[in-house]
C-alpha cells in the first residue's frame, strides 16, 4: 500500500526500514508537518501516517477524504490532536500505537526528578567552569518522600514501580484502580488529598476535557510549599500562567516539563537561531529551578522500534480489510 509519512525525522528511517521489510508498504517520507497548506501531499494514498506535531482538525481532515486518503496511522499513543468525532463522521479510520514503552517514558519522569532534586543541570554547568563549590546544590533523599501520581496507566504504573525502589510512599489519583499499583502498595485517594500529601507530584494521565488545566491556581495552593510537579503527559494538563505565577511566590519548589502547552510552535525543530516568540515559555526558562525537555520522554531505541513495528501491523491489518488499535470518538 501507498502510505504518505508526515512530520517525518532520519532518525525513524532505520527502524521503519527493518519494520517494513516483509510487508515492502511503498513509503513516502514528508518532514513537512501536515496542516491545511501541505495536506495536498496525500493526494493519491489511501494511508498517511501522523505524528503529534501534525494538524488533524476538521478542515484537514475534510481535505484528506477529499484526496482520497482512508486511513490515518498514528505514531502516537496520545491522540488529543485529532478530531475523532469529525474522522467518525467523514468515515475515515484512525489507529494509533497505543503503548510503545511505558519504561521511555517513565524513566524520564524520574531521570527529571533526579535531575532536579540534586540540580545536575547547574552542576554540570558550574564543573565546566572549574566552579567546585556547592552552594546552592543540596538536594533531599527521595527515600521516605511521598509521591503523588496521577493516572496510573501503562505509564503511571512503570513510574510507581520504580519509585518504590527509592523507597517512597505511592499515592495515586485515577478515576480506574489498577490492581498492579494496589499490589504495589499504591494508596489510591482523592485529588485533594493527593494536593495535599505529596511532596512530588508526577503528571502521567491524558489529556481530555476533565484534564485539561486540572493543575491551575486553585489546585496548586492546596498543594505543599516546594513541591516538585513533573509533566511528561501533555502541555495543557497544566495551566502554564498559575504555574509561573506559582514559581515566583517560590510555592512550587521545582518544576520538570517534557510537554509544553504551546509546543507545537516549539518542539522537534531546531530554533537555535530564531528569536523565540512565545514569552510565556521563555519566561518558564528563566528559573533555576525549572528544567524543560522538548518532548523527549518516547525518545528511545526500544520505543522507536516498537513504534514502527506497530504502525507497520496497523497498516498490513488494514490492508487485509481489518482494523487494529483503532481510535472512535466516543
Ligand atoms: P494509559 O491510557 O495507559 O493510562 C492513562 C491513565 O490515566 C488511565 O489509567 C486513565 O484511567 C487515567 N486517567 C484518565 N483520566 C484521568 C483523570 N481525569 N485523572 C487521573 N487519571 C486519569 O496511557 P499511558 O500510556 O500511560 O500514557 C499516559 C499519557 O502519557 C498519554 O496520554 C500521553 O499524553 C503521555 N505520553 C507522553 C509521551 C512523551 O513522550 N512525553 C509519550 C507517550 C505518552
């Protein structure tokens, strides 16, 4: 089958060459985001394959089905970006990967803890500079601290696992129990009381309606002076303006970003010689105790592997008259 690959990085290629091998699909690599200007690219395949940082909103997909495009194959597990009700309504079939490697994700939410908790980041800077002192660097034991995790899914659950061995206290918020965090030890509790208890609090739930802006001002001032909150779900679970307004008055202790609100103007681009035009994210940039990464939480071997693996399974069972790992709006 023809497939049209948007928002396309050389770094997918190797893993997409080895997936492909057997089911020799006649791929077209795009780095070209997909938005209303490009869409015209898909004209003549029946699948085209998206990532995070494509458009998939009303107006593109009605231009898709009009070129004749049947399938949309996600590289993704998240698919907030696509407008499913609309996809529903023009009949055209989405899929996704819905897990890749909860571990990628995960230990990058840990690796953020780590990094802010014992400031690697101003660490490594100060050694560069032959700065050995050690004002300013002292850090806690993560043992014994209680950490606050919300959606314990795929993801949330790795997280759990992993900070039992530093030996913290688990309390969780998901509107699902997952029986494997009751195992662990996880305490399941209101969102109020999780505020309330946690000294880190680490974002691992999607982002719907009930999510979006679920950290805003009213949720951070019930929550403990110099907490740490960690964000590898997505950008606008967090309301980024409360948040800044919290760092300033030094509420939140440290901040740990891999998603950003307005990333889609931001992340997976190299800007190094561009003058950033988004205040709000440079403002973020500003503290010392905020460390941001560009959407990097998936980025690993294992997850890339996985993921071509899985996109090529969704396109051969399409090809064979069925769907797999599809999304329908509910
Ligand atoms: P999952 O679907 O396995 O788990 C999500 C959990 O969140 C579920 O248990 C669900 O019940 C829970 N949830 C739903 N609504 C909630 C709410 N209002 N409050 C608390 N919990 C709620 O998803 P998975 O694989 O664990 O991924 C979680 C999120 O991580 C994804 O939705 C995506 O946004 C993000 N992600 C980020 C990546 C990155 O590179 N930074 C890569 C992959 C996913």
């Amino acid at each position: 089958m023809k497939i049209a690959f948007f928002s396309f990085k050389p770094y997918e290629k190797q893993f997409f060459d080895i997936a492909n091998e057997s089911a020799q699909h006649e791929i077209v690599y795009h780095c070209a985001h997909l938005t209303t200007e490009t869409a015209v690219l898909a004209k003549g395949f029946p699948a085209i394959c998206c990532f995070v940082s494509d458009t998939l909103d009303a107006k593109v997909l009605t231009q898709l089905v009009e070129f004749g495009v049947k399938l949309v194959a996600l590289r993704s597990a998240g698919y907030n970006h696509v407008d499913l009700a609309c996809a529903k309504k023009l009949g055209l079939k989405i899929v996704r990967v819905p897990a890749y490697s909860p571990y990628a994700v995960a230990e990058h939410a840990v690796g953020l803890i780590l990094a802010l908790n014992r400031k690697i980041h101003r660490a490594y800077n100060r050694v560069r500079e032959h700065d050995f002192s050690l004002h300013g660097l002292m850090g806690f034991d993560l043992h014994q601290t209680t950490v606050g995790i919300i959606g314990t899914g795929n993801i949330g659950k790795v997280f759990a696992r992993i900070m039992q061995g530093f030996g913290c206290h688990l309390l969780a918020y998901d509107p699902l129990v997952n029986p494997e965090c009751t195992k662990l030890g996880v305490d399941y509790v209101e969102l109020s009381e999780l505020y309330q208890r946690a000294d880190i609090i680490s974002l691992h739930c999607p982002l719907t309606p009930d999510t979006f802006h679920m950290i805003n001002a009213q949720a951070l001032q019930q929550m403990k002076p110099g907490v740490m909150i960690i964000n590898t779900s997505r950008g606008a679970v967090i309301d980024t303006t409360a948040v800044i307004k919290a760092l300033k008055s030094q509420h939140i202790g440290y901040l740990g970003l891999d998603v950003y609100e307005e990333e889609d103007d931001l992340f997976f681009e190299d800007l190094s010689d561009k003058v950033i035009q988004d205040d709000v994210f440079a403002r973020l940039q500003t503290f010392p105790n905020v460390i941001i990464t560009g959407h990097q939480g998936f980025f690993t071997k294992q997850a890339l592997q996985n993921i071509a693996l899985i996109t090529i399974k969704n396109l051969d069972a399409f090809c064979n008259g069925k769907l797999e790992n599809e999304v329908v709006a509910k």
